[in-house]
C-alpha cells in the first residue's frame, strides 16, 4: 500500500513543476514586454523633445539675428555721418578724433570707429589716437574695400589690434565724383554676443557664430580665437545650408568640444553675414532624462510586482498539491 501512494504522489509533482515553468515564462516575457513598449515610448518622447529643441533653436535664432541686425543698421549709420563729415575735415585729425568720439558717444554699444585714408594707413580712432599712421593696408578687409569699387557695408575680420575678438565693418567714402577718399571702420566686438546670451538666458554649452556667407567664422562663442578665419565651407552642415542661404537647422557635433549640439543658420536680413545658434543636446534632454527615469522605476516596480504574483500563485499551487498528497 506504500508504495501504491508513493506512486501516485509523484505525477502530482511532476505535473506541479510543469505548471510551474509557463508560470515563469510568462512574468519573464511580460516584463521583457512592458520594458519594450517603455523603450520605445522612451525613444518616441526623446524625437518630441528635439523636434522642441529645433523650435527654439529657430526662436532663438531669429532673435539673435535681428540683434545683431539692429547693432549693424547702428554701425552703418554711424560709418554714414562719418563720410559725411569727411569733406570738411579730413585735413584736420583732431577735428575728425572729435566727430569720431562724438559718434561713437551715441552708440548704444561700445565700439570703435576709425577712418582709414586711401593709402590704407590709419587716419584717426574713436579711441586711441595714437595709433594714427598705423598702416592697414595688408588687412583683408581694407584691401577689399580699397579694391572693390561699390556702395554698401563690407564685413570681414576686424582690421585693427582687437582684430581676434572683433567683426570688422567698413563702408568706402567717396567724392561728389566718386572717387574715394577714405574708408570709414567700425568694429562689433564679442561683447555682442554675450549681451545676447546674458538677454536670452542661453543654457550653459550654448554656442553662438557670426559668419562670412563663404562660411569664414568671424566670432564664435566658446571657442575664442582659435575659431577666428576658420573655414566652414566644406562642413557638411553649413554645406547644406550654404547653396540658398535659407534658415536651416541642424544636428552636429562640434569639432572642437564635441559637444551635440541642435544649430540654427541664418543670414542677418540686408547684411552679408550669417549668424548661427546651437543648443547642447545634454540641455535639451534633461527634462527628457527625467521622465525615462521615471518610466524605469515604474518599469521596475511592474517587474517585480508580477514577480509577487507569479511567487504567490506558484506558492497556492504548491499548497494545493501538497494538499493533495496529504488527502492522498
């Protein structure tokens, strides 16, 4: 009779540890399912959150454009009262340093105006005369204003001692006949760049460029001089934007920090210059990293708790086969 029950006990067991493994299997493959789904909601509210990042980098962009649009209109018209001031002056320097510090005095920012004569030698400055006689003639930018016959602002790299933290800006003066007779300067220097940052209340890693429209980096926050007269022609970011010189934006990562970056191009409206803004990725994400690490732990708190169910009702069915051993 013994061991007629031990017989019958046995299958009971044996068929308690079948049903016991799909069990298991399940809770696993649910729990691999839910983290699946998790995953991909995840990755889906990461693509909003950057899709976000464009917006603003675009917002931001435009706002950065106009500022240094509205700093420009005031540099040119300040190079304007120069020239016009030019025919009645320009035998007298001190009379000129005057008419230079008078103008610059209205300036809502503190930039420097010069005016260069012919020869490309430095006439007079707004702020140290004593350079007068400096010769510029070797300067880009004044070459191309002294060669290049033709009315409207010439951009370039800032001519004068500030030159590696400075956009230089100059305009040709001429003659009732046309004929030149100096060229008036002035200089946009780095500090435009962080009153906007310090005005939009950029996030740190934030990057800001003012760019010929060949792609020649003027001024570029961080980055310093080390940026200044690098060529951006053939990166492939500014190679898509180039060809139209349309608003475009842009993932990259920079060369230098390699930091990811969300970029916005833009050319400065009547001006031949681009600006360009980028927002760190690591900026945009943090919301984004918060809410996944929300979705992990609730990810983990479903784990386990189909974990406890699964262990109590394997435990209910190992109570009822013993049960049933014993009635056995």
């Amino acid at each position: 009779m013994l061991l007629a029950a031990t017989d019958t006990v046995r299958p009971r067991r044996r068929r308690f540890r079948l049903a016991r493994r799909p069990l298991g299997f399940l809770t696993v493959a649910s729990v691999l399912f839910i983290g699946a789904v998790m995953a991909v909601l995840a990755w889906a509210d990461r693509a909003t959150a950057l899709a976000g990042a464009d917006r603003t980098s675009q917002v931001l962009a435009l706002a950065f454009e106009r500022h240094v649009g509205r700093t420009l209109a005031e540099l040119e018209g300040a190079l304007v009262m120069i020239g016009d001031g030019l025919g009645d002056a320009k035998n007298a320097p001190d009379a000129v340093d005057i008419r230079l510090r008078s103008i610059q005095a209205r300036l809502l920012h503190d930039s420097e105006l010069a005016l260069i004569d012919t020869s490309g030698h430095l006439f007079s400055s707004s702020k140290v005369p004593v350079r007068r006689g400096l010769d510029l003639s070797s300067r880009e930018l004044i070459r191309e204003v002294l060669s290049e016959r033709r009315e409207g602002l010439f951009v370039g790299q800032g001519a004068l001692l500030d030159r590696d933290v400075s956009v230089g800006i100059a305009r040709r003066v001429d003659d009732n006949s046309g004929a030149l007779i100096g060229v008036a300067y002035g200089s946009l220097d780095i500090e435009t760049l962080d009153r906007f940052a310090e005005e939009a209340a950029l996030p740190k890693g934030a990057s800001m460029m003012l760019l010929e429209e060949d792609g020649t980096v003027l001024l570029r926050r961080p980055g310093g001089e080390g940026w200044i007269g690098r060529s951006l022609a053939t990166d492939p970011m500014f190679v898509q934007f180039s060809p139209r010189l349309r608003p475009g934006t842009y993932h990259e990562i920079a060369v230098d920090d390699r930091v990811e970056r969300v970029t916005t191009y833009r050319t400065v409206q009547g001006y031949p210059m681009v600006i360009a803004i980028g927002l760190p990725a690591d900026a945009i994400l943090v919301p984004w990293r918060e809410r996944s690490s929300k979705l992990l732990l609730v990810w983990a708190l479903t784990g386990l708790a189909l974990s406890l169910i699964a262990a109590a009702v394997a435990s209910q069915a190992r109570k009822a086969a013993e049960r049933s051993r014993h009635r056995s």
